[in-house]
C-alpha cells in the first residue's frame, strides 16, 4: 500500500499534546537495536530496552504515532478481537497462550503505568469497556467471554438491564457486560508521551527518515533512510499496516482494513449525565459494530468499519452514523452534529493475533495487531525486549515464524466477514422480534 488515509483531519491531531522535538536521519551511526516504526509497539519496545542499558535507535518514516497508533479510536480494550480465549489457547498452545493472555489483559493497566510514570497528556480514563447486549440470544456467548475473562483474572461481570441503562443511558440494551479494566484515551496524545518517554530513557528518534533498505553486514544489520544509516546488531519492524519500502515483503503478511471515526460537538454537560454518564468505552453488542466514546472535551467519538456505500459517500456515512448514536440515544440533543471525520488502516491477521516474522539472524518484524491497537502495542513493548536480549523462542510469549504472505482469500476476507456479521445480526434480530437499528 502506498497512499494512506490523511492525517490531520482528524481531531486526536487537532487536540494532542505537542510532539517532541526530532530530526531526520542525517549520517551514519550505530545501535544495539534499531527500531523501525514510532507506533506504540516500537516505542515501548525502546523503552523496555532503554530501561535496561540497551542503546536504541528509532527511525521513522513520518511522525511519531502518524499510522494507527496516532489515528484509531482512542479505545484500550484488553481483550482479544474476534478470537475467544480457548481460541488463543488452540492456536499458541496452553503455555505460550498464558503467557499472551497475561499480557494481552494486562495491556490497560500497563498503558495506565507509562502514563502515570511518563506524566503523559493523553486525556486517560480507566472507567472500564461496556459490550451491550440488545437481543436475547446474545446473552450465552457474552457471558460465556464474560467468565472466560474472569477467570483469567480480569475483573469482569455481567449487567442486568436496570444496571446497563444506568451505566449508558441507553434504553436499548437488555443488559451487558461489564470490564472494569478498560479504558480510553487521546491516541496520538499518547502515541507522542511515548516518544517523549523513550528519548528521555535514552533512546534516538530519527522522524521523516523512512527505511529504504534493511541489508545484511557481516553479523549486524545496516538500516538506510535517505539521509543516513543505522548499524545495529538487532532489527525490529514495527510498522504494522503502514509499512512501505525496505525490501522486507512484511506488506504481503497481512491484509488491510479500513476504520471510519467521527467525532461531533462537544456535548453540554447535562446532556452527558445522561448519555453514557460512566464515561467509559461502549461497544453496542452488535457483529457489525458501533463503538463510541467521550473525548476530554465531551464529545462523542464513534466509530465503525467500511460496507458498500458507507465509507465511499461521505454524506450517506455521516447519516448512519448520527442515526445509530440517535437509535441508542433518543436524547440526544437535536443540535449534535460531527465535527471530525477521518479514518485509519489496520494491519488484519487470519488469527487475529500479533505476529512475530523472522526476517533474518536478529531481525524480527512484528505485525497484526488487527484493531486492539492500545493495549496490544503496549504490552507488545515487553515481548519484543525479551527477543532482543535473547530469550530463548520457547519461552517468549509470541513464536517466531517464518515470513509468510497472507492466504489469497485474505483479500476478500476482511469484507466477507463484515457482511457475514451484518448478515448475523439481522437474523437474530428476527428471530427474536428485536428492533434493528437504521441502515441495518
């Protein structure tokens, strides 16, 4: 991929903490690790290892937190998206995947810890992730994932529909689940505190100085940007569904998928009293999802995926999404509109789970983080650390493979799977006489 989604008109750039001050890549230098991407991954990645007297160096292609880390929705849902934890398990095997799912379930309360540590400016709440139920039969799956989560230690329960109204505000939903350890946040705010982090624990950030070339010296590694070069004994790429260039085939192990957020007016104070007064992070229950949240300044940041006309005709696409926040919000004051609208690019896996491709003796690229970007880039910090150092590949929590292109059907899947879930809902809704909401 080569063009991306633009980034300034969103409003986390708008309203973000000032970036640190940096420089391109102007001459030669050499590192322990050299870092490829300025998303949460690469930088908690340099901090980890910064914290332990490695030198680093990060070169980034733009800015610090420019690709999803910078752009996505603001939420930090430690959970896993769309695979359930005995899936996890299936796939990793019962070790590793405890390994993963400690980490992965910790990701909130470990982004909470830099911000705290760091004095990060990234308008954080930890008021927890709502998923609302709104027809009966998906009741069992949530409690199901509800129970999976609790014992897996995170605090997790199910709400009845008294509690779910007083928790959102909606009248829709027949009850929920409720997971205390979510949160939200400015994503470039934090995106940017994490550069300022890692530079302050010693670390080098390059930005405009996208890698050109990663090449094999002798037993290190030789990283080339148009105006200099890095020499380090470990590589990690960390550019996720932004990568371009440097000859690695990383683009080919994954397959793009596109997120749609608007942002409205701030909301008066009364009126967010009453609409989702626990200011935590919502998920409206449905396969075809609507997630939303407030920013600092209490507007509604919302959010969903692309589907036929939704997504291309920007008008038709601020229609939906006022008529689904208005569906789960009658009260919703009649002067609401959306004052931000932008969108990002996610990196998709088959599985959903991160990946850690072998590029080479000592470099690794890590990618796939496939929506659950906050938490995921956090703890992935701490994975990729222990590679750097040498913990042995069995008892990392993430296998090393071999580079490989994503399966043909990958290219249709993201959208299959998005009308597949569209599909779903309208047949549980039926079948259980429930209300559909508009452009269902």
């Amino acid at each position: 991929m080569t063009d991306f989604s633009p980034f300034e008109p969103s409003l986390w750039y708008a309203t973000a903490c000032e970036a640190p001050q940096t420089q391109p890549l102007n001459k030669e230098i050499t590192c322990d690790v050299c870092i490829v991407g300025a998303g949460y991954t690469g930088l908690t990645t340099a901090i980890e290892l910064s914290r332990r007297g490695v030198v680093v160096s990060v070169v980034e292609a733009r800015e610090a937190g420019f690709g999803g880390s910078g752009r996505n929705a603001g939420h930090c849902t430690p959970t896993f998206a769309f695979l359930s934890l005995d899936q996890v398990r299936g796939h990793l095997g019962a070790e590793r995947a405890r390994r993963l799912i400690a980490r992965q379930t910790g990701g909130a309360d470990l982004a909470a810890d830099y911000i705290r540590t760091y004095q990060i400016s990234c308008e954080w709440k930890q008021n927890g992730f709502f998923q609302g139920i709104l027809c009966p039969s998906q009741r069992a799956g949530l409690e199901a994932k509800c129970n999976a989560y609790a014992a897996a230690g995170c605090p997790s329960e199910m709400v009845d529909a008294a509690e779910a109204q007083r928790l959102t505000g909606s009248p829709r939903f027949l009850g929920g689940w409720m997971l205390r350890s979510g949160g939200h946040l400015n994503p470039l705010g934090y995106a940017r505190g994490l550069a300022r982090a890692a530079m302050q624990e010693g670390a080098r950030l390059f930005t405009d100085s996208p890698m050109q070339e990663l090449v094999r010296e002798g037993s290190r590694w030789r990283v080339r940007t148009p105006g200099g070069s890095v020499l380090a004994d470990r590589v990690i790429v960390a550019t996720g569904a932004y990568t371009q260039g440097g000859g690695t085939g990383v683009e080919r192990s994954y397959r793009i998928l596109r997120a749609l957020i608007a942002a409205t007016n701030p909301l008066p104070a009364e009126a967010r009293r009453r609409i989702v007064p626990f200011d935590g992070t919502m998920h409206d229950g449905r396969g075809d999802i609507f997630v939303y949240k407030y920013d600092a300044a209490g507007r509604i940041v919302a959010s969903m995926f692309p589907m036929g006309r939704r997504g291309r005709d920007l008008d038709y696409t601020r229609e939906l999404f006022m008529d689904r926040l208005r569906w789960l919000h009658p009260d919703l004051p009649a002067d609401t509109r959306w004052d931000f609208y932008w969108s990002g690019e996610l990196d998709m896996q088959r599985h959903t789970i991160p990946r850690l491709y072998d590029l080479g003796p000592g470099a690794v690229a890590c990618t796939g983080l496939s929506g659950r970007g906050v938490p995921t880039g956090t703890m992935l910090g701490g994975i990729l650390a222990d590679w750097a150092q040498g913990t042995a590949e069995p008892d990392l929590a993430l296998p090393v493979e071999p580079l490989r292109s994503a399966p043909a059907y990958m290219a249709i899947a993201p959208t299959m799977m998005l009308r597949w879930y569209r599909f779903r809902d309208r047949l549980a809704a039926r079948r259980n006489g429930s209300a559909l909401p508009p452009h269902a």
